[in-house]
C-alpha cells in the first residue's frame, strides 16, 4: 500500500508536523529523506531494508559511496544530498559551540566531536583550539591512521597551537573499535602533549575519546 493511501496521522511527513521528529523511528524519518520508494515497496518498507541491511542508522549514514549507491532506490544524488545534510548538522553544531565556553557547554562539545570524529573506520587525531576565555578559534584534524591507531607528534601540535594563538586546547581522537575507554598509550600520549604545550603556555584542558553513540573525558576521569 502507498503511503498516501494510509491514514493522515500515520504518515510520515504529516506526524512530524503534528507531533515534531523526534516521534518518528529511524525508517520513518529516513522514508521522508528517500520521498519515494520503489515498485512493489513504499518508501517506509525501503527504509527499513535499508536500516536491516547496513545493521543501523549509524551505518547507513556512515557507508562509503559505493555500498551507499548499491543499495535499492539509492543513487549518487541520494548520496550527495546526504553528505550534504550531514555537513550541515556538523556545522550547525559548530555554530552552537563557536557561541560558547567550550568548557561551560561540554555536552554541545562532545556531540561537536561526536559528530566530526565517530564514524571514521581509522583512528583520527584532532585538536580544538581556543582563546583565553576557552572559546573555539578552530577545529583541526591533525593525524590519521589505521583502525590500529594513529601517530602522534608533539612538535606539530604545538606549531599549529602557536599558528592559531591558542591559549589552551582540548584534545580528542577516536577508537574505531567502538570501544572508548582510555588506553594506557592514550594516557601517556596526553602527558607528553601537556609537557609539550606547557612551554608554550598552552594548557591541555581535556582529551576526549570518541566511539560510536559515546565519548570518555580523561579530565572527569582524573586521567590527566
């Protein structure tokens, strides 16, 4: 049966409207993204087998282009408008925080790392750079590599502090694994970027690790 056949209240569109989109599901709300399904298959029915095919919300939206496209009433056009609305999450949710004290608003700045850093399928170093009243001068992703991990060298992390004039930053990386929880290695990497930092005047506030759907401060676990 084709959604415009179903009754007003069930429709996807109509209920946002009605009751705002956090009353949809994931199929629902990914319908309204697809607007049509295929022959046979109402764009609530697509979704779905898409949702079961790529395991999650996360892992459609995370699937490279070319496991993206294969899938049925899916093309390079979805693909892009996708991309395109992801972007602009990511930049809404860096406006939010561009307002603020990073440290004031640490739940806007993990959803901000969230966002930027949980679904890469390697490890991604960054760094968020700020003034002296903790608010944010820049983003940057400095290293990146295997699912293994990701080589991190002090000297440039101080360089790029003393490119943006930063007086304290707040570091963050991520663990494909899925995994948050803080590595002895990461430990010792955010020691040796504090001694570092330090003779520049930079303060390391916190080092924040990222996984799908979580995040693990080193600073509110005393790590630091």
């Amino acid at each position: 049966m084709a959604i415009s056949d179903w009754p007003v209240d069930q429709r996807p569109r109509e209920k946002l409207l009605t009751l705002g989109p956090s009353a949809l599901s994931d199929a629902e709300l990914l319908a309204i993204f697809l607007r049509t399904g295929v022959k046979g298959c109402s764009a609530v029915d697509l979704a779905r087998e898409l949702l079961i095919r790529h395991g999650s919300l996360r892992g459609l939206l995370g699937a490279d282009r070319k496991s993206f496209c294969n899938g049925r009433g899916l093309g390079t056009a979805k693909y892009v408008l996708l991309q395109a609305m992801l972007e602009i999450s990511r930049r809404h949710l860096r406006e939010k925080l561009d307002r603020d004290d990073a440290l004031t608003n640490p739940r806007q700045t993990r959803d901000y790392l969230c966002a930027r850093l949980a679904d890469y399928p390697h490890e991604v170093f960054a760094c968020l750079f700020l003034d002296n009243r903790h608010r944010v001068i820049e983003y940057e992703e400095l290293f990146h590599g295997t699912i293994d991990g990701a080589s991190v060298h002090p000297r440039e992390v101080v360089r790029r502090a003393i490119n943006y004039n930063a007086a304290a930053v707040i570091l963050t990386h991520n663990h494909p694994s899925g995994i948050a929880e803080p590595s002895g290695a990461d430990q010792q990497i955010t020691q040796r970027l504090k001694e570092a930092l330090s003779l520049v005047d930079v303060r390391v506030l916190d080092h924040v690790v990222i996984a799908p759907g979580v995040s693990v401060s080193l600073a509110e676990r005393g790590l630091m």
